[in-house]
C-alpha cells in the first residue's frame, strides 16, 4: 500500500449503485472516492461498543473489507453498548460473536474474522496486508508497538477508546499522505466582469456576486474573450483583494481582455506529513473539539497514559468512584504533566470502567469517519490528536462509589458512570421519538443500549409513516433486505427489542403522522404520559408542528439534522430556551423565473427548468384532461378563474383530441415535434426578438454577464442526448395514456428521423420578459378569441365515460420509469442551448429530487450528542448552562458548541413573561369571565378575542352581538361563531388576544389555554 493513503483504484460493485444501497452517499462522496474505498482492507481490534459502532459505519459505507479481531469472551457488561451481541453470546469470543450480525448489513462487504487465542493480543505479524488498522481501548503500549509497525510499512492506522464520559482518537497516515479534496464542498465559479493586464491581474466578478474564494485557493478560466490564454489555463493561484476582486498574479503578456469568462475553483490535493504515535507524544497538536474546554487536551492526553499505566501496574482499571484509584491515576499523570486540571483527571478514573453508548456513538461516528478518510483520501483527516468528553451529562447529585459497584446486570458500564439510582430514572423515563429513520434508528439502538424506558413505568412512543426502501438500508442500520416494503417504526421497534428483551412490549409503535389531523391521537393524554419529545424528522414543517405542540404541553423538546458530514443538535428545554421556532434559517434564494424561463447561466438553471416541462407536459395538462371528463361545468367553474383560458382549453383539445396517440410510434412523433418546438424553435424565437447584437437602452450588448446568447440545436438521432430525450418522452407520453413503451434505439431513430418537421417562421412583436420585476408580457394571440371554437373541439365528456389519462407521480428513486432519464435529457439538451456544461444523471437526480446527501457517520455522531443531552433532561438540569447545542462538519473536521439561546423575556406592567408562559382557565369560563379577570387582575382591557381562524368578539361587532356573546360559554361561543361542532377529542382551546393596559397602550400577553 503506498503512502499516499490512496489505493489502487477499482470499480465500485455496480449492482450496489444500481440497487440504489450508496445512493444518499453517493453525494457524499462522488465516485472516485467510493472507488478508492472499494480497494480497502480495514482491521479493526477490538469488539467492544466502539469498535462495533466503528465497523458498523464502515461496513453499511462500502470498503473493500472489513477484519475484525478479538478473542476475549464476551461479559455481561459488553451488553451495554455492543448492540450485535445477545445475552447468549456471554462467553463466546467477541470477534466470533459480532461477525455474523456485522455481516448482514451489507452483502457487498465480506466481513471476517481474524481469529486468535483469548489472552493473546494484537501483533504486527497480524496486521500485514491491511490498507487501514483501527485499534480500540487498547493499552498505550500497544498503541506504540503496532503503531511504529505502521508507520514504517505505510499502512495507516488510528487509535481510539472510550472511557465513561470521556474519548480519544489518534490518526497517523504516514508522512506523505495526499488528500484529494479537503473540504467536499462543491467547487466555487462565478462570472468575470474585467481581468486587468497588469502584473497583479486583478479579477473582478459581477455585481452582487461574492466569489467566497480564499486566500491560497486555485482558479482555472473558460469562455474568456479577448485574453483567451487563461481558458483551459493551468490552475492559478489567488489572492483575494476583497468579496469581489482577487488577483490571479502577472497577466502582462497575455492579450487584451475584451469580454466574459467564468472562474472555476480548482480543488489541489493536499500532501500531509503525520508523525508516529511515539514521536507526537513528545509535542503533540490537538484538534479541538470544544472552545469551551481549550486547555482540556493537554489534561486529557496525560490522564489517557496515565490510565494505560495504571492498568499495567495493577492489572486492572481503577474502580468507579473510588478515592485511592483515582489519587493513583492523577500522580501518574502529574508524572507526564505538571499542569493538568486534576477534577478532570479524577472523574476519568472514576469513570474508566463505564462504557456508554452515547459516547461510543459520538466517537464511533467520528473515527469512523477517519477510516473513510484513509480509505478514500476525501475530506481533511484529523491532525493528530483528538479528546472529547461530555462532563456536563453527570447528574447534578453524583453518585456514590457504592452506587457505581457492578451489579451483574447488562447496564453496569451505565452504572458505573450514573450510579443505580440515576439506571432507575433512565430506565422510568418516558419518550415520544418522531421518525424512525437514519437518525430514528440510532437513537433507538442508543436508547435500547441505555436501557431507556426499559423499568415498570418506562414507554416509548416511535411514529413514522413511511415504509423500507432500498436506500435506506445504507444507513437506517436497524433494516434488512428481508423487511423492504415493511413500516419503519414496527421493524425498528422489533429490531431493539431483540436488541435489549427488557423493552419487549416497551415499544408502542405507530404509522400517524403528526400533524393538525392526528392530534386526536396524540393528545392531552399522550402529552401527559410522556417526560419529552426527540425529532428525527426529515423537514421543516413537522419539526415547527412538534416545537409549538412541545411549547403548549411544556416537554422538553431533542431536535438533530444532518446534511452529508454535517450535523446539529438542540435542544428545548421549557422555561430555560427559545424554541426550535424561535429562530430560523433564512429562506434560500431562489432563481428569478426570467432566468430559468429565459436567461439560464448554471446547470441547476436547467435542471429547473426541465422539471417544470416535466410537470408541464405529463403531470398538469393529464390532470387537467381528466377533470374536464369527471367535473361538472369544469370549463366553466375552474377556467374562468385561471385567467389563461384559451391556453388550458387549448392544452386539452389537445390532449384528449388532436394529438391523442393510438399506438407507441405516434407518441415517438410527438417526441420529436416536442423536442423541435423546445431546443429550436422556441430558441429561434427567442433569438428573433433579441438578436445576439441586441443593446440594451444605454448601449450596452444585451447577451453580457449573466446572459448567455443560445444557439438552436439541430436534431441529430445519432447524438446519445438527443436521443435519449426521445426515448424518455415518448415512454412518458405513452404512460399518459396507457400504451406499451419500448427502449430499442433504432426503432427511435428510424421513426424520429422520418417525422416531417413543420417550418418554423419567428412571429413578430413577441416580446419577453428580461426581469421577474416586469409585467408578464401579454403575447399576440395570447387573449381568449377563439375561445368558443376551441370549446367546440371538446369531445362530450359523456362520449368519453370512464376515459381516464394516467398523470405521471414523479418518483426520483425507480430507474425504470423515465422519470429522471427525461429530466437529465431535457436539461443537458437545454444546457446545450445555452453552452453550459451538462450535468450527469446523478448530479441532475439529487438536484431535481431535492435528495439530501447522508452518511451513516455523521448520522451516529449526531445523534450520540443527542444522547448525552438525554441524560440531563432525565436530570432535570435546570441551569441553561447545562446544556449545549452542537454544530458538527466531520469533513473538516469542525467540532461547535454554545448555549442554548434563553428564552426571550417580554414584559407586561411588571409581570415578565416568555413563550414558556399562558393563561389558564378551567371549567370552560364565559368570554365575559376571561374580560374581567384581565381587568380585575392585571388591569389590561382585552380589545379583541380570537381562537384559530375565528374573530369571537372584539368592541366592534355591535352591542347586539356583544351582548350575544360575552355570556356565552367558550365552548359554546366557538361553536356559534366558526359554526362547527367542536371534535370530541378536543380538551382544550388556545386563544389569543389583544389587550391594553391603562394607558390605552397595546401590551403583548401570553396566550390563554381555555380547558372545556
């Protein structure tokens, strides 16, 4: 194996690709860096809870192989985090135990064991022809002993181990180690305004367009007029001069710039010098995974050795919270360093024996990573030591050496860090998790570990809605090939019971979403029998739906993401936090319509704008047609409204009259019109109405900057894009009405090259739309004559009874039904116009199916984070201090923290209030009875009541009404006004109102809860 850490490159197993297993990953990664993960041997040592979450992760990822070593017996207290044991495999060598369960996660990895002699350790003989060597929890000495093996035989290794609440990693890949693309971030581009000819060549990009390059970075250039040297150009390196400008050095020799030109960021491999395990002890670089904690590492790198010392010494690890151990272990490590914060270094020790499933997660997830990054050479690797510990997660009562003492039972690696009594509460607690998939999975393997909600008052609620796909079996690691086509929440709820027996029945699962329409499910008693609420949602709007539910029923709220190597979590504790809603992320930009319409400069432009046509030709005008044969008066009840009459009726005659195909070889026709009418005539008519030397009003050449003059495509049936938009449409158009398709090329280009193409002549006085802030031009023969003939074309929809066209879903993931296969065509055919370079089918599917890039590692590490949260909300921490949000990138790597953000304070008379607080009223009061409390009790005047969408009662409304009104009963009086009967579920209702205070001043007041 080279040093450059980069193997041998192969070809992914494509029957994986093709089944869809790498998919999320794939975006990830990109080929190149899965094919150099498909050429690596790992050897992990060490089959206790982070070695299998470490061979977990790399498995479901897609190395070569994976090796797995260690003959130790398998102990009771091995069950608290190795979730591929069972409590029949005490006994049995770890190694030999895992591998059978490990095996089955991917088919398309071979997982062995190494074999071995229990007692017999891990030697350097053992670890030859392996790309990759993970130790973990192994002594420091061992550590070195195979560790200068490594180093001097380019084999790169990692060590790693976890100790309680605490966890350490160590990466050395050999003293030349490339890495190809440090960041994985998509390489940066935009549009050149002006190149100066100068010794600097200062670079300036179009107005409002920030080039976000950096100091050091590479550029290359294309479509440069008049300095066409740089097209093409070896990467140059840049200087940025400001968020505009940057200089690419001497441009003195190059011809004059005239126009144009697009930068294109170059990703340069980077060459890292990693020194061994022995030589960076003597001065080693941390990477630091809180700024809180700066000077933890040094602590913790001496605590780490002077715990292996320990263990050499006395043949053990010191006990938990033991006095005499602890004072041991910080003298050894004063030995090392002078300077180390001794509180930390004796909760180590205290905590040496504990073994937690959170922290095997987080660590797991992170070295995990590390391995791809061996394997792969993608994304920085960690340089070179690394500490982690989540002391904040210690209840605030700490346990007693007493309470940490092994009991026997499968959660003393738990016990030995909480004590028994905090293993009660766990076990007592109550969660409801919403989602069962990537990150549903592993939290519910983490909770199952834990032995949360495993005790007599324990329950945990899961729901999800969906079913077992394919893809997600890359990372929902709790499903199999045999559960595809099942629910998620009843295989996860099985697959953890199985995992722990202590939470069969445990596990209620559930298929309702929750949601405005559930909330007869999950109601005031559901709220009630639940301590808190875990997200693992997959978008926006549940997660607002579950933060406001959380806020009214005042439960703690553990909401987590990711988005390929990056991951966060927060948490919503009532009384303490701002909201999940209390802050969002901007809205992102969107695409002026002109641009896509018109005016498209980048590929995703098109892909835009190919999967509207999608829309445009199979999905809208089908469903259309179908409404006019099943609605009655549809022309007239939903036409006139649309205020593009003609062109809808237009749409139908045609759909269901003038071009109705009635055999496969008229819907190729109708591909091939459709095809001229899109990439050349709609081109040359736009080119018609704005000639390539058009200037705009001040004499500027209007195809400049952003927009790019087209060219008409000529249809070639030799050209695999144009064909292949043939094949895709034509299967789409005959799916649309029910007709047999095919995928014979030459069938294609036979008919296609036959069809007899009308000619196109520009019609004169189209004008278009350069701005979304112009008026939407009004086209000749855009108004509604004719109307009444068109009409006329209609076929009776009773002449047509039980006629039904099939609209096209569109569905990203069936590779079958030329879904994606059309968009990708009808882009790069766009692209073409426009002289953009085409995307690949992948590109255009994760684009056009707004896929989320996942990997299992990143999906781990969030949610241990989520965990170690868990346990102080099962604490009941009540400082905000306590808790910590977590922003992660694992490609970096990039470890933050902070506070939650307090909940905001607001203020009436000299009462304080935040979103946390409400008024309460029992009995079902009369509105007169909630006015005067206000008045009587805070001296506020409430102006206006509402509840929902309806106005119950403001001074307005008249002194009938009024007086109607303010004797009613709330039930009574939300009934009569919204004149709906009220669902017999609902307990309770939320209104809202405005006050004044005795200044005629508006107040803002906590919203009311109103019980009947």
């Amino acid at each position: 194996m080279a040093s450059t850490g980069i193997a041998n490159q192969m070809d992914i197993d494509e029957a994986a690709i093709d089944e869809g297993l790498y998919s999320r990953q794939l975006y990830v990664l990109g080929h190149e860096a899965m094919k150099r993960m498909a050429a690596s041997n790992v050897l992990i040592v060490g089959m206790q809870g982070l070695g299998v979450e470490i061979a977990k992760n790399i498995v479901l990822a897609g190395v070569k192989s994976v090796t797995i070593y260690d003959p130790e017996p398998v102990t009771v207290q091995d069950l608290s985090t190795q979730f591929f044991l069972r409590a029949e495999d005490v006994g049995k060598p770890r190694a030999a135990a895992t591998l059978p369960r490990l095996a089955e996660l991917n088919t398309y990895v071979p997982v062995r064991d190494l074999g071995g002699k229990q007692g017999e350790g891990i030697t350097p003989d053992l670890v030859k022809g392996f790309h990759v060597v993970v130790l973990c929890n192994a002594s420091y000495n061992k550590q070195l002993e195979i560790n200068d093996w490594t180093h001097e035989n380019g084999v790169l290794f990692i060590a790693a181990e976890t100790r309680g609440l605490f966890g350490s990693a160590f990466n050395d890949f050999g003293p030349k180690f490339t890495c190809v693309d440090p960041t994985g971030e998509q390489p940066l581009s935009g549009m050149i305004v002006s190149i100066d000819k100068d010794k600097e060549g200062v670079v300036t990009c179009l107005d409002e367009t920030r080039h976000g390059l950096e100091d050091g970075d590479f550029v290359t250039f294309s479509e440069v007029q008049g300095m066409t040297e740089l097209n093409g150009c070896e990467p140059r390196k840049i200087s940025v001069k400001g968020p505009y400008t940057f200089s690419i050095g001497d441009t003195s020799d190059l011809s004059d710039y005239k126009t144009g030109g697009i930068f294109t960021q170059v990703k340069m491999p980077k060459i890292l010098d990693f020194k061994s395990l022995r030589e960076s002890s003597k001065s080693p670089e941390y990477f630091i995974t809180d700024f809180a904690k700066f000077d933890r590492p040094v602590t913790l790198h001496a605590g780490f050795r002077a715990l292996s010392t320990f263990v050499e010494q006395k043949g053990r690890l010191p006990r938990a919270r033991n006095e005499e151990d602890a004072v041991a272990v910080v003298a050894l490590a004063k030995e090392l360093e002078q300077e180390i914060d001794e509180k930390v270094i004796k909760e180590l020790s205290y905590q040496a024996t504990g073994d937690l499933s959170p922290m095997n997660a987080v660590m797991g997830g992170f070295v995990a990573q590390e391995v791809l990054k061996a394997c792969s050479a993608k994304f920085n690797p960690t340089f070179q030591h690394m500490y982690f510990d989540s002391l904040e997660s210690l209840p605030n009562e700490l346990p007693s050496e007493e309470d940490c003492k092994p009991i026997g039972s499968r959660y003393d690696g738990q016990v030995a860090v909480f004590g028994k009594a905090f293993q009660e509460k766990i076990a007592n607690h109550r969660q409801f998790l919403v989602g069962s998939g990537a990150i549903g999975c592993e939290m519910l393997k983490n909770w199952s570990l834990m032995g949360l909600a495993s005790g007599p008052k324990g329950i945990i609620h899961v729901t999800d809605l969906d079913t077992i796909e394919k893809s997600n079996l890359n990372r929902q690691f709790l499903f199999r090939a045999k559960d595809l086509g099942k629910f998620k929440a009843e295989v996860a709820a099985v697959a953890v019971a199985e995992m722990n027996p202590d939470l069969s029945g445990k596990i209620l699962a559930k298929q309702e979403p929750v949601g405005a329409t559930t909330e007869n499910v999950y109601d005031d008693a559901f709220f009630d029998g639940i301590d808190g609420v875990t997200n693992a949602l997959d978008n926006v709007k549940a997660r607002l739906y579950m933060d406001q539910r959380c806020v009214f029923y005042r439960k703690p709220l553990l909401d987590s993401g990711t988005l390929g190597t990056k991951g966060n979590a927060q948490v919503v504790i009532p009384d303490l936090t701002e909201s999940y809603g209390s802050s969002q992320d901007p809205p992102e930009k969107e695409t002026p319509s002109c641009t896509i319409k018109n005016f498209p400069n980048a590929i995703n432009h098109t892909i835009e704008w190919s999967r509207t046509q999608f829309d445009n030709l199979f999905v809208k005008p089908v469903q259309a047609a179908n409404a006019y044969l099943s609605e009655p008066n549809y022309l007239e009840n939903t036409l006139k409204y649309s205020g593009q009459q003609k062109e809808q009726i237009e749409q139908i005659v045609s759909y269901l009259v003038t071009n109705k195909p009635l055999t496969f070889e008229e819907c190729i026709v109708w591909a091939r019109l459709q095809f001229e009418r899109d990439y050349n005539n709609d081109i040359r008519q736009l080119l018609f109405s704005l000639p390539k030397d058009a200037v705009t009003s001040t004499g500027q050449p209007f195809w400049s900057g952003p927009k790019r003059a087209p060219d008409p495509l000529t249809f070639n049936s030799n050209d695999p894009t144009h064909l292949a938009y043939i094949i895709a449409a034509a299967n789409l158009h005959a799916f649309n009405y029910g007709l047999r398709g095919d995928t014979n090329p030459a069938i294609f280009r036979k008919i296609a090259d036959s069809v007899i193409v009308p000619e196109f002549t520009p019609k004169s006085g189209v004008k278009v739309q350069i701005s979304d802030s112009d008026p939407v031009p009004q086209n000749a023969g855009g108004d509604d004559s004719g109307v009444d003939d068109l009409t006329s074309a209609l076929p009776a929809p009773s002449s047509l009874a039980g006629y039904r066209l099939n609209p096209c879903e569109f569905e990203k993931d069936d590779d079958t039904n030329h879904h994606i296969d059309f968009i990708t065509a009808a882009s790069n055919l766009r692209a073409m116009n426009y002289n953009i370079n085409p995307a690949d089918r992948h590109t255009t599917k994760q684009i056009a199916g707004k896929i989320i890039p996942a990997i299992a590692t990143t999906t781990s590490l969030v949610t241990g984070l989520v965990c170690l949260e868990l346990y102080k909300i099962i604490d009941g921490k009540k400082k905000l201090e306590d808790y910590k949000n977590g922003f992660v990138n694992i490609a970096l790597p990039f470890f933050g923290f902070s506070e939650p953000v307090a909940a905001k304070k607001s203020k009436y008379g000299n009462v304080e209030w935040t979103l946390w607080d409400r008024f309460e009223f029992k009995n079902n009061p009369t509105l007169q009875e909630v006015v005067d409390y206000f008045q009587k009790e805070h001296n506020l005047t409430i102006s206006m009541v509402s509840q929902g969408v309806s106005m119950l009662w403001n001074p307005w409304i008249g002194k009938k009404k009024s007086d109607e009104r303010l004797p009613m009963k709330f039930s009574h009086l939300v009934e009569h006004v919204s004149k709906k009967p009220i669902p017999p579920h609902v307990k309770h209702l939320i209104v809202e109102v405005m006050v004044t205070d005795e200044n005629d001043e508006d107040v803002e007041v906590p919203f009311i809860v109103v019980r009947i």
